[in-house]
C-alpha cells in the first residue's frame, strides 16, 4: 500500500470520529445548559471550547460567548478545524482519494453527513442543534458499521486506527471537561449539580447503562474515572483505545512488516493504565493525569505517521 494511501484512510478514521465526538461534545454541553433543571450557564459553553481546543480561534471571532455562538462556531464555522463541518470537508476529501479501497456503505455514510452540513449557515435553537448533532452521530455509526462489513485488511485497519487514536483522545478531553466545569459557589462535591455533570458526561459516551451494570454504588466521580480511564469493556474508555491500537499495529506489523516506535509506545501505554490505580490517578490529579494521556497520544500519532511513512 502507497504511504499517502495509508495516510488517507488513517486519517479518514480520525476526522469521522472527532465530527462524532464533537457532536457528542455539543449535545453534552446543551444538556448541561439548556436542558438541566439547574443550568451550568456561559461557564459550560466556555469549558466545551476548551476541551475542543477552540478558545483562541472563537475568541479571535469577537462573538460573545453565547450557546448559539459557540455551537455554530463548534459545528459549521469553517475557520475552526476541529468543527463537524471542517471535519466532514476532510474526511469526504480523504475518502474520495480512496474511493476504491471504501464499500459503497462506507462512503455513502460519510457523503451523506457532509451534504447534510453544506448547505447550512446556523444551527437553530437547542432541539433544532440536538437534532443535527443526533443525525451526525447517526450516520458515524453508520459508517463504522459498514467498516466491521469491510473485507479485514489494511484498509480495514488503518482506518480504525485512526479512530482508536482519535477515540482515545476525546475521551480524556471529555473526561477533563468536569476540571473546566466549576461548581457555582456554595455548591459542594457530590451535590446535585455535581452528580448532574458527571452523569451528562456518562451520557456522552453511552456509559450511563455500563455504569449501572458495573458498579453498584451510586454515582462516584472516582468510579466514573475508572469507568472511562480503565474498563476496557467500555469501548469508548482510553484503555479499550489503547487494546485496541496494540492489536492494530501488531495486524498492520505482520502485514505489512513495518514494526518500530509506534509498537513500543502503545504497549508502553496500554500496560500504563492497566498498572495504574483509581488512588493513584486522583492523588496525581486527574486533570495532570489526563493532559499526559492527550500529549502522550499526540507522540504516539507522530510515532505512526513516521513508522508507516506518511
């Protein structure tokens, strides 16, 4: 396989699972405003442009910070990189250069999310944004759907991937959202608008089920954590991401014969959260804990682009 091929389907992978997070990241944020008995306010739209990386390039728009601003600028600004829209562009790009090695299912998901974004210059009110971010997510599970359906070769496993990596980082900036969030004062820890924020954040990644099955306490922030840090039967936490890169890379090793860095990092990574515990993770901060996963996760990303030649 040519190096710009794997390059495109790598990042094919990434750019349909970030749109996805970013939908989720949306539709989290207005459940924590606009939808909760007790609203979080400007304070929860400012800690999504955070985790999304956003600050600067909202802040150089001049809008206020208001849920309309900061969802139009989140899902179809295309001076922001990171927004479903810019995404979509991207991952439609990359998967037109690879049009041959993609199912018809495949493509049609993505061709479809991305006509669905062209046309449109706002988001509307707060259902109208919960219904755009519902269909997104929609068709992203449409086209990882159509991926397992996908002959298992290296087309197949450069994508995923790509969406392990990605996966994995989001669920750490998604995961630190509750360090941005500050409780409004004379609210305490475990309180009901504690309890609010932990659990939308469950809601985000379809962990609200898996947490009631899991634990049988009520909810702790300490076991959330853990949920999201190091159950692997959740297949969105950052140890099933890092399972799954290891198994990937060792796919792609035998397949293609190129071994090296990337390896080594990834397994570094996957023992790392096994060792570690709950105790530790909270005693270190999570927040610093979290912020390691994602710059630990940048290097591994530049370990594979060299390892593969990209």
């Amino acid at each position: 396989m040519l190096s710009r091929t794997a390059a495109s389907l790598y990042w094919l992978g990434r750019y349909v699972e970030r749109a996805e997070f970013t939908a989720r990241l949306i539709e989290a944020t207005l459940r924590l405003d606009s939808l909760s008995p007790r609203p979080a306010g400007a304070g929860a739209w400012a800690s999504a442009l955070s985790v999304a990386g956003g600050e600067e390039g909202f802040a150089a728009t001049g809008d206020a910070l208001t849920a309309p601003n900061v969802a139009r600028y989140l899902t179809l600004s295309r001076e922001n990189p990171s927004s479903i829209r810019s995404c979509l562009d991207m991952a439609r790009m990359n998967a037109k250069s690879v049009r041959t090695a993609l199912s018809r299912e495949a493509w049609e998901a993505i061709n479809r999310a991305w006509l669905g974004l062209r046309d449109r210059s706002t988001t509307g009110g707060s259902q109208s944004t919960l219904s755009l971010a519902e269909a997104i997510k929609a068709e992203a599970r449409g086209f990882e759907g159509a991926l397992h359906r996908m002959l298992r070769n290296e087309s197949n496993w450069f994508i995923r991937l790509g969406m392990a990596i990605e996966r994995g980082d989001n669920t750490a900036r998604l995961t630190d959202v509750k360090y941005h969030l500050l409780l409004p004062e004379g609210e305490k820890i475990g309180g009901p608008i504690d309890r609010d924020q932990w659990t939308t954040i469950l809601h985000t990644v379809s962990a609200v089920t898996a947490y009631r099955w899991l634990y049988r306490e009520g909810l702790k922030p300490w076991l959330v954590a853990e949920l999201l840090i190091k159950r692997s039967e959740l297949p969105r936490s950052m140890a099933a991401s890092a399972d799954e890169t290891v198994n990937l890379l060792n796919l792609l090793g035998k397949r293609t014969g190129l071994q090296g860095e990337a390896d080594r990092l990834a397994r570094r990574r996957q023992s790392a959260i096994s060792a570690v515990t709950t105790d530790r993770i909270f005693a270190q901060g999570l927040h610093e804990y979290l912020t390691e996963f994602v710059s630990e996760n940048v290097r591994l990303d530049q370990a594979i682009a060299k390892q593969f030649r990209f």
